[in-house]
C-alpha cells in the first residue's frame, strides 16, 4: 500500500469560498432547455412547463449560479425574440449549433425557473452579430426599476420588479474562430471596455459584476493576449475542457495539473500588467465554463449537416461520464478550490443533457450521472476558508505534463461552525494509498466521517437502462486520533473527509 501525507493547519488559509464557486451552464443546445428543463407534455411538468424531477434534481445538486444562454449560441441571439407573447415569438435558425430555435423559453422564463432552484442567474450577450446597443438595452430591460420604454415593456411582459441581474457575461469567447462574429482579442478589448463605460452608470446603482471574455483557445488566452481586455475587468473569463485521448488514462487523471497551471499563468499575467501600469485593480477570475467534454464525438459522430437539416432540440453533446470521469471532475474542483483567493466564479459546462450532471429521457425518468456526486458534495461541504494543504506523496510519470503526484488534495475550514472537510483523489490506477492528515485542531472529541467515489470498473456509468449502477459510499477505513485522521483511499477514487466538533481553539499556538 502505497503512503501519503497530508498537513493542514486552520490559520493557513487561501481565501474564503465564495459560492459562486459551485456554478453551472445552460446554454440553448441540443437538449439542455427543450426536452431537458422544459418539457410541458412531462407527467411532473409544473404550469410553466418546467420538469419537476429536474428542479428537484438541480436543487440537490446545489449550483449557486447559471450562467445562460450561451456558449456560442449567445454570439447570433436576439434577446427580444424571448420577451413577450410566447405565441408570438419567431422560430430562428440557431447558426452555432445548426438547429431550429423555438424561443418558447426566454429571459422571463428561465429567471422564473433559476428562482425555482435557488440559484443566481448570469446573463451572457451577444457581442457576435450585434453590440454594445443591444446589451445596453438588454441592462436597462433587465435591472432599471422603471420610467424608461424598455423597463416599462418589461412590466407589461409580466416582470414589474427589476430582474437585478448582478453577473454579466461580455460576449463568449470571441476571438474564437468557430464564433459567429469573432474577432481579435485586441479588438475585443476595445469593444469591452466601451461596454464597460455604458454599463458603469447601472453598474453603480446595482453592484454589477462585469466578466470579459476574449479567450479562444479555451484552455489559454487568446492570441492577440489579455492585456486590452484585463485594464477593467473584475472577473476574467476562463474556459478549459479535458478528455481521455488516446487511452492515455495516467494524463487524463492529471488533469487538474494543467487546470492549475491555466490558472496561475492568468494570474501572473493579470499581476504582471498590474504592476506595469501602476494599477491597484486585482483581476480575479471566473472559471465558467469547466468539465470533462469528449469534443471528438461531436467532431465525428453528433455534428449536424445540411443545408436543409434544422432539427429542434437534437441529441448535441450528450455524454455518458463513468467514474473516472467524476474523478477528474472532482479533482478539478479541488483545483478551483486550491485558488479561491482569486477563482471567485466557476461553472460546470453544462447543467442537464448536454455534456452534464443529470440526463433525462422525454416523458421518462431524470437520474444523475457520475460527475454529479463530486460537484453536489462539494457545494455542500466546502464552506469557509480554502486552506494551504501541504502534501507528500508518490509520483507517476504522465505523457502529458510529466511526473505528477499520486494524490492531490483540498480543504476548507468553517470556523464558527467548527468544521473542516477535506477533498482528495488518489490517481493511482492499481494501488490503494494510505492517506495520513495532519490536522492539530483535531481533539479526542472530535467526529467525523467519508464519502468515497469508487469502482472496480473505472468505466462504470449511469444510464437510462441501469441510473444507479455508480454513486458514493461510506468509507469505513477513516480512524481518527488527536491531531491526525488516518484513510485508505481505493485506486481511481475520489474522496471527501468531514470533519465535525473542531475546537475553534485547537491549533493556535
């Protein structure tokens, strides 16, 4: 068995957690909204049409905010198409993704249904085929109270009270050459900043927080470079995608080491221009777009042709993740929570059908897929302080980024609630590794307990025919003494430790 050895103390911290950390995405794709959260002919169909099981389900997943409605479809949508009369509304062509959009569910709709999941909705705009008027409008339809044309045909639409959209999305990876209307990331930049000006006079009044977003390459910044884009923003956008190539199965696991170094290379630059410019402004960042996504499957398989060819709703994306898959999703997150100082957003990419946590079947059942369980534990147990985790163990040499821990670990520690969880995947792919966590607030009071993420079949999935073949257990091995909790964690496997009735004392010297 192999050994690893984990030292945590509760006055070492990275920053607070914030909980727009544990996001998501939904995006007018495939069958992310028609036959995903909408579906009116559904037995648990509420009176707007929204699935019930699926509400319930994103509900238990616990995403803190969704960012909507694109992705690439934003960069060729017309706002107004979703406002007003339902019946009245046109059916467009949706270029980025080849299909019929019905535009039955728009901005009233889907806020109406973020509320029904206790989240917060981010708003994307289309700085594609339109600009700068278009979102200037869409803020004022949105957040003014009223007094203005377009607050006032707001109310008549059914919304008196302002939306109070806080986050906004400025355009989605637009100097993507895939974008419709793309552009260089130095033109971006402009056009960003010029949004920034319009929107600053509601941006006092109502706490907006802006996200730039010129970033094409989606693991990297864009080629023209950040720097015209990063002078105003307070969140920088970014996106990154991991799959399995090759059956390179060591690298795949590792994913997470090039999610840090993603982020730590936005940062320096982020820093670097700071400086050069004198500026006391601190760009943090907004990780939303994130997950595994087999992107080849789209190239080859789903890809939809034809000039004639305009499906609505068509099976896009649709993933079935297994259980190495959650445990790369797991490992991300504890990437994203090793640098909560500066990652203050984060959204898994997407929600429901589209490369996401819960599937479901039209008139059928919704069931959660494997990554579900990682994201819905760690909404739920990482509160608090992030803290700086000090980690010796094996490592393993990978073709992609080289030699590489066996283990890779995060925490979080709530103070006043006097507890602490820890987050931890063993990569190995044969061997069991004995996690030792030095802990000093830990007392002979103290509880505690795991969950675990494992199977003999690291390919395991959920599906329609069998929902529940994969989900966590109980680990019984966790032993806990003063100062140390002692773990066996299973080949390919992620787990998180919780730890309960923590002196707020304990540790201090």
């Amino acid at each position: 068995m192999a050994v690893a050895r984990l030292a945590l103390d509760p006055r070492r911290t990275v920053g607070p957690v914030n909980r727009r950390l544990f996001g998501s995405f939904v995006e007018h794709l495939g069958r992310a909204v028609t036959n995903g959260i909408y579906e009116p002919s559904h037995p648990s169909a509420n009176e707007q049409g929204f699935r019930k099981d699926v509400i319930d389900l994103v509900a238990e997943l616990g995403v803190s905010v969704i960012r909507y409605p694109g992705g690439n479809f934003v960069s060729g949508y017309k706002w107004e198409d979703g406002v007003g009369q339902v019946a009245e509304r046109p059916r467009r062509l949706d270029l980025a993704w080849h299909s019929i959009e019905t535009n039955e569910v728009g901005l009233h709709e889907f806020a109406g249904w973020v509320a029904s999941v206790d989240s917060e909705l981010m708003l994307a705009v289309n700085l594609g085929t339109r600009g700068i008027d278009a979102a200037l409008s869409l803020v004022e339809y949105c957040n003014l109270r009223g007094g203005t044309a377009l607050a006032d045909e707001r109310a008549r639409n059914g919304r008196v009270d302002s939306f109070g959209i806080r986050m906004w999305c400025l355009g989605n990876e637009m100097d993507g050459p895939w974008q419709i209307g793309h552009q260089s990331a130095d033109d971006y930049g402009r056009l960003d900043c010029s949004g920034d000006e319009g929107v600053r006079p509601v941006a006092r009044a109502g706490g907006l927080r802006l996200v730039g977003c010129a970033d094409a390459h989606l693991r990297g910044v864009g080629t023209g470079g950040p720097e015209p884009h990063l002078r105003r923003r307070r969140l920088h956008l970014l996106h990154a995608y991991y799959e399995e190539q090759n059956g390179d199965l060591g690298s795949f696991l590792a994913s997470a080491v090039d999610m840090d170094q993603f982020i730590e290379s936005v940062i320096a630059t982020a820093d670097h221009m700071k400086a050069a410019r004198g500026s006391d402004k601190i760009i943090n960042l907004s990780f939303d777009e994130w997950n595994v996504w087999y992107q080849s499957r789209f190239e080859n398989v789903d890809k939809i042709n034809g000039v004639d060819n305009w499906p609505i709703a068509p099976r896009l994306l649709e993933d079935s993740y297994s259980v190495v898959d959650a445990v790369v999703v797991g490992n991300l997150l504890i990437s994203l929570l090793r640098h909560a100082d500066r990652v203050r957003c984060a959204c898994l990419a997407q929600l429901v059908n589209v490369i996401a946590p819960i599937m479901t079947q039209p008139g059928g059942i919704a069931w959660r897929q494997t990554i579900f369980f990682p994201l819905a534990l760690t909404a739920q147990l990482a509160r608090g302080e992030s803290l700086q985790a000090q980690l010796s163990c094996d490592e393993y040499d990978t073709a992609a980024y080289g030699s590489v821990p066996v283990v890779d670990a995060a925490a979080t520690h709530d103070g006043q609630a006097g507890r602490a969880s820890i987050f931890v995947v063993n990569r190995s792919l044969t061997e069991t590794t004995e996690l030792t966590v030095e802990l000093p607030c830990l007392t002979g009071d103290t509880a505690g307990s795991a969950t675990t993420l494992s199977d003999a079949d690291v390919y395991a999935a959920n599906t329609l025919i069998n929902p529940k073949r994969v989900g966590p257990h109980t680990n019984e091995s966790l032993t806990l003494s003063d100062g140390y909790a002692t773990i066996a964690l299973p080949p390919v496997s992620w787990t998180v430790i919780e730890i309960n009735q923590i002196s707020p004392g304990a540790g201090e010297a």
